[in-house]
C-alpha cells in the first residue's frame, strides 16, 4: 500500500469518525428545538384555587413545566365545561382529544374500581403516608397497570390532605339520621353511605351550593375550610362535621395520553414526572395554611358549628367501608393487587406512626 493511500484511508477514517461524533450534538439539538402543544382539561372550573389557581394548581403545573422545558412543551389549560364536561376528562384522554386531564382518578370508579385507591380511601392513609405508598411503595407503577388497558399513564401533582365530613343542615346524632339524606358525595365514600341509606348525588363544586341552599340535598362534601367558605356552604347548612374519615388524604391527577407521552423525549417526561412531584408538595402546604385561617374565620365570625361524627356513626361508615371493600376485592384480581399493596404499606405505616407522629401530637405537642 502506498504512503498516499495509507494517509487518504486515515482522513478518511478520522473524516468518518468525526462526523459521527458531530452528529450526536447535531441530532440533540434537533431534539432540543422540537416542541409540543398540548390541551389540558379539568374536572374544576376555571379559577378554582388549589385545583385551577394558585400554588400547586393546573395552570401552575403547566407553568412550571412550560418554564423547565425552555418553551418545549407548551400546556393551554381547559377548565371544567370549556372543552368538555366536568367529568369527562377520562374518555377524552383515553380518545386522545386532549393529551392531559387534571382531576381525582375516584371519578373513573365506573371505569375500573382500583382507581379509588389512587385518590383516597376511606380510613386510609393520610399525606405523608400517600407519598410513601405512591412514590416508593409501588403504588404508581400499579396505578399504571391499572391505566394499562385503556392506554393511559397517570401520576399524582396534588394533594388537599384530610378534608372534611362535610356540611350538613341538621345534627347528625346517630346512623339512624343518615337513612333518606339526599347528599352530594362521590368516590368510594358515596358508596358507603349510600349502603347505609343516603341518597347520594354526584354533583361538580360549582353547582354544590346552589343545590344545599334550594335543598336539593341535605348535605354535602367538598374539600375543606378555605374551598368550603369559598363555595359559602356555610350560608346554606349550620354543621360542619370535621372527622374526615372518606378521605384523609386527597390525591390530584395528571391523566396523560399514553401514545402522546411516548412521544416526548425523556429529558421532558422527566420534567413532567418532576414538576407534578413538585405540585404534589407545593399544592398540600398551600392548603395547610388556606384551611388553618379559614376554619378559625368560620367558627369564630360565622358561627359554624364544628364538631366530629359521633362514635357510632363512625364505628358504623368503618364497618361498611370493610364490606364495600372486600367485595370489590373479590370481584377483580387487580383490584385485589392494588387493595393489598395499599393496605400491606398501611399496617407498616400504621406501627410507625405510632412511635413517630401519634407520639409526638399526644406527648410533645402540648
């Protein structure tokens, strides 16, 4: 081989290689530059805070994510009624309409009954315990398993921590007060007391009120002390029972379109998946302070009367929780894994509450 050849075979060898390694960064900007529009829809209406407005709210989590990716992935957000219906968040994500819904998964209880697990359950575990089952207990990968089927990916951007019983225009002092009440009350909750003889109504937070103040229903449950005032569930019913038993700890979710989510290029799922993280958190911390104020306005300016359930009627929603419970569970498989998982973390979570949170609040706190 000549001297000539040898050195035109290394150029060219070398001219080879480096365009190769100049392609990669070529082909990363290509990703880079290439950006997505989405539509996001709700189960609440425009304005709403916690859901629609302020920290941790749908529009904040399109903010967020629309800031991370440097415009990339852009999010118009629909409030509930503005492209579709309240409640029809789950069959436009699964037809691909819109690529997100923002809402509580215990909505698509008629869809798939494991979904209530992801929301709340009653009885159940309360915010930090949620986390801990959903992030590193297995408990989003199974909400995935249960989406699987309808070719949906979900994952948690919101939480109200424990909300309230709810309103309710007469005293309740016994089970016996709940037979006949018309209340609105959805998810597994509305199940329960609809076994116990309540007559229950699914209505969105923006027809509540009108509903409790022309007596349409008897009582109702929505979120808690600052949503509540908002709505003035407070001008149509006197009591306000505070025990917070159907759901001690409220999930928000981000619905997504699962060929849309593949789509993205992983650098933006992860910050879609961190953002939403960060709403999870943010979201609860607004409430806490929101609800704090608010409950301290309601009892001492508006005369509300606050007070928990009395024991029997408690004793009485657990023991009908259980039966709703194990008859699902013996109906579907998958609703046995996500039951089991879920109350497998909780007997865990339980015992260290004990020595941790439920030590420090009877002892420490004074």
């Amino acid at each position: 081989m000549t001297t000539n050849r040898r050195k035109f075979l290394k150029g060219g060898t070398i001219a080879a290689t480096g365009a190769a390694i100049t392609g990669f960064p070529m082909i990363g900007k290509a990703q880079s530059a290439q950006t997505f529009n989405w539509k996001m829809t709700s189960a609440y209406p425009k304005g709403a805070p916690f859901y629609m407005d302020g920290p941790g709210s749908a529009t904040d989590l399109a903010r967020r994510i629309e800031a991370m990716s440097g415009g990339r992935l852009r999010i118009q957000v629909f409030g509930a009624g503005e492209l579709i219906p309240a409640f029809e968040g789950f069959d436009a994500v699964r037809a691909g309409t819109v690529e997100m819904n923002h809402a509580n998964s215990y909505f698509w209880t008629g869809k798939t009954f494991a979904a209530q697990y992801f929301t709340a359950v009653p009885f159940g575990l309360n915010f930090q315990g949620m986390n801990g089952w959903l992030y590193d207990g297995g408990g989003i990968d199974l909400w995935n398993e249960v989406y699987a089927p309808f070719g949906m990916v979900a994952m948690p951007c919101g939480n109200t921590g424990v909300q309230m019983t709810g309103w309710f225009k007469k005293e309740i002092k016994s089970v016996a007060d709940l037979k006949g009440l018309k209340m609105r009350i959805p998810g597994l909750a509305g199940k329960v007391y609809a076994n116990l003889g309540v007559d229950v109504k699914v209505l969105p937070g923006g027809e509540i009120f009108p509903a409790l103040e022309r007596g349409v229903i008897d009582a109702a449950e929505f979120v808690g002390p600052f949503q509540d005032r908002r709505l003035g569930l407070q001008k149509a019913a006197r009591y306000y029972y505070t025990t917070g038993w159907h759901e001690s700890a409220t999930v928000s979710e981000l619905l997504i379109n699962k060929a849309a989510w593949e789509k993205l290029p992983r650098d933006l799922q992860a910050i879609v998946s961190n953002a939403s993280a960060a709403c999870n958190v943010i979201s609860e911390g607004w409430c806490q302070k929101a609800n704090s104020e608010a409950m301290e306005d309601l009892i001492k300016n508006q005369k509300v009367i606050a007070r928990p359930l009395p024991d029997p009627v408690i004793k009485a929603l657990r023991a009908e929780t259980d039966k709703v419970l194990a008859e699902a569970v013996s109906k579907d498989p998958l609703v046995k894994k996500v039951h089991d998982s879920y109350f497998s973390f909780k007997a865990k979570y339980d015992r260290w509450v004990e020595v941790s949170e439920e030590h420090y609040h009877t002892k420490v706190r004074g």
